[in-house]
C-alpha cells in the first residue's frame, strides 16, 4: 500500500512515526507533500519518507491519503491535488471538516474521518474515526492500523465527532490543567516544586493506568483509595462542594458546542 500525507506538521509526524514504529509501511511507500518547501524538507529529514512537489504529485502516487492540515487549509488542500482522487481512499484528521465537504473537494475519493489527541505524539492517542458512506470495511480496517500505530481507536457515527472533540480530542489540556493544578497544592502543601510536578504526572499516569488494566468503573477505584475518616474523603467534599465534577461535564459540552460551530452548523 502506498500512501501520501498532505501537510508536515504534528500531526503527520506523530502518524508517520507511528505507522513506521508499527512497520505498517516502509518509509519509501510514503510521499510526504507541504505548503512550505523548508517545512518538508526538515519533516523528510525526521523521517526518510519521499517528498513530492505538489499535493497532486503525492495524491496522484498513493492508494491511501492523509490530510493533516489546519482546518482553514483542508479544502484548499485537496482542490490543489486537482482531478487524481477517483478510487483513493482519503482520511482526514481536520476538525470540523465534514465527510460531505472532503468528498467534494475529492471527488471519486472514498472518505474515513478521524479525531486523535495530541497524546499521538507519545503513542497513546484516543482517536474516534467515522467512515463515509462509500467507504468499505477494508478501508476502516486501513484506517484502524493508522490510529492503531499511535493509540488506541474507537469507530463512531460522523455525528459524535462533535462530541468526541469535546472529550478526547480537547480533553488532554484539562487533564493538563489538573496536573498543574495538583501540583499547586504540593507546593501549597510545602513540597519543592519539582517534586510536586513529578508526582502529579506520576499520579494521573498512575490512575489512567488502573482504570485501563483493571477495567473497574472509576467510581469503584476512587471507593478503594477512600477510607473512613481519612484523607481522602476530606479532599473530596472539598471537590465535591467547588462542583468540579459539573464543571469537567459543563467543559466538554462547551468544547463540543464550539465544535458544532467551527463544522459550520
Ligand atoms: N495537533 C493535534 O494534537 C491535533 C489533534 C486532533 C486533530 N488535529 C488536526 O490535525 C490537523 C493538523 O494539525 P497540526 O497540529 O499537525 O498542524 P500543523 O502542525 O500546523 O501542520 C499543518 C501542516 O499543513 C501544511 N499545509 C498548510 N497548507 C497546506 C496545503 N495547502 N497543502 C499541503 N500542506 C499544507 C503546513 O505547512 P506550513 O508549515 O508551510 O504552513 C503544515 O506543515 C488540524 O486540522 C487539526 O485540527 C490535530
């Protein structure tokens, strides 16, 4: 299988990397183009894949495409490959830009759209993918090995993407903040800073790692660290009377709104 990765940015290194980690491809059967000539230089350099002059070069070489650009770009993008897309199978990683959009701008492609986190940079990606009408399950299962290489994927309806960005895709920054947050407590609480950090990170990969390898609710995890009378209960009334169990679900409603509006509906 030949592919071509339309864009150099994060997001298409984080792919490019996973899918030769995985060994899904060799680095030759990849043709990388991009808007700026230094920009694709510097992301062959990072990856030994083959670079092309134009998105219709690329395009016109490949079974599988990969759009990776911004959102104000994507269109753009495609309509530059020009009349190459019958028979392509094209997967897009734009938020926001529909699967009726990207085929039109790509006529004849067959269409997966997929939502991964920044988190694919390490590996560790949520991505949801939602397949168009005319693609086939041989081209879900092209898109699941992608997403595989960098993350764990989990297939939608095109209509919970919305939703998706509001939790997966957004969602890395609030547990930033939560972490920036606990750490602020250690220091409050008289530790160095450094070492407030590090058992902050260390605490949320820590519980991330409980709730993925026991598969228990996170309401039962959380009953098992709660003793009566213990430290733990006291810190969760204080949680509990600041709502900020209402304010995470009141964020991801409001990413998934802001969503909806930059998708143009
Ligand atoms: N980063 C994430 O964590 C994340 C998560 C989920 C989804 N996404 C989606 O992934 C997409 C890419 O994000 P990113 O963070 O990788 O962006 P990025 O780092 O800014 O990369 C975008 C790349 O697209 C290139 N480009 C612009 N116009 C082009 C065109 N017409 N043809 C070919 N290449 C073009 C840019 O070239 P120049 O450098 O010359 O401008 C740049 O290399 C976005 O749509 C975003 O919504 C990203």
């Amino acid at each position: 299988m030949k592919y071509a990765i339309l864009g150099a940015g994060k997001m298409a290194l984080a792919l490019t990397h996973g899918m030769l980690r995985a060994k899904l491809c060799a680095a030759a059967d990849i043709t990388a183009a991009s808007r700026s000539k230094s920009g694709l230089q510097n992301f062959a350099a990072a990856t030994s894949v083959r670079t092309a002059a134009s998105n219709a070069e690329a395009v016109g070489a490949a079974d599988v495409v990969l759009l990776c650009v911004k959102p104000a770009d994507g269109l753009a993008a495609l309509h530059e490959a020009g009349d190459v897309w019958k028979g392509k199978l094209l997967v897009s990683v734009v938020t926001g830009l529909k699967i009726v959009k990207l085929r039109e701008a790509a006529p004849g492609s067959r269409v997966i759209r997929a939502m991964p986190n920044t988190a694919a940079m390490v590996g560790l990606s949520a991505t949801a993918i939602a397949s168009g009408e005319k693609a086939t399950r041989a081209d879900l299962k092209t898109a699941e090995q992608i997403f595989q290489a960098v993350g764990e994927v989990f297939p939608v309806d095109e209509n919970q993407l919305d939703a998706v960005t509001g939790l997966s895709g957004s969602g890395p920054a609030y547990i930033y903040l939560v972490m920036e947050a606990l750490s602020d407590g250690g220091v409050a609480a008289g530790l160095p800073r450094k070492l407030a950090l590090d058992l902050a990170i260390q605490t949320v990969l820590g519980a991330a790692g409980m709730a993925s390898s026991t598969k228990e609710h996170p309401a039962v995890l959380r009953e098992m660290v709660t003793s009566p009378g213990g430290t733990t209960i006291a810190a969760l009334g204080v949680l509990e009377k600041a709502a900020v169990r209402s304010a995470f679900i009141d964020a991801v409603k409001a990413a998934a709104k802001r969503a909806k509006e930059l998708s143009g509906e």
